[in-house]
C-alpha cells in the first residue's frame, strides 16, 4: 500500500515525538548512571589524630625494661605506663621494633 504525503508526515510526527521521549529517558538514564558512578569514588576522610608517641630507642628499652622486670605486668599495663598501643608493645617485646 502506498503512503500519501499526510500519511507519511503523520507517520514521521509520530517518530519524531517517540523519539523526543526516548531521548528525554536516555537523559534521564544517564544522570541516574552518572550519580552511581561518583558513589564508587572514595570520599576524602581525615585520618584520627595519633595518640601514641614515637616509639624511640629510649622507649624500647623502658619497655623492655619494664617487662623484664615486672613478668606479671600485662602488655595492656605497659603500654599504658608508656601511653603507646598494646601491639607495638608487643611487636617490642618481639624484636619487631
């Protein structure tokens, strides 16, 4: 069958608005993807400030000292008296630091 000219202008209003709408969805879709991919990015943070002092050769040795001479004192005593975290106390008394 062919189209007339009406026919055929009707038929590309028809598109032309169905195309419109599909573009407006597209824009849509993409500003939806958009907001998901900045969620991926990691959000800058600022870092806890450092309770512990520096673990210095003077502090080693106290530690050391405080261990040896106190076998019943807990790594949580000593690194108390010391005012540094349990693990280096640890990493210390085990020739890590």
């Amino acid at each position: 069958m062919k189209l007339t000219i009406p026919q055929i202008r009707d038929l590309i209003s028809e598109l032309t608005d169905e195309g419109v709408k599909l573009s407006r969805r597209q824009y849509e879709i993409n500003l939806r993807i958009n907001a998901l991919m900045q969620e991926t990015y990691r959000r800058t943070y600022s870092r806890a400030p450092v309770k512990s002092k520096r673990i210095t050769a003077d502090v080693r040795a106290s530690v050391r000292h405080m261990a040896g001479n106190n076998p019943d004192m807990t790594h949580q005593d000593i690194a108390e008296a010391h005012n540094i975290n349990i693990g280096r106390i640890s990493e210390i008394l085990h020739g890590k630091r």
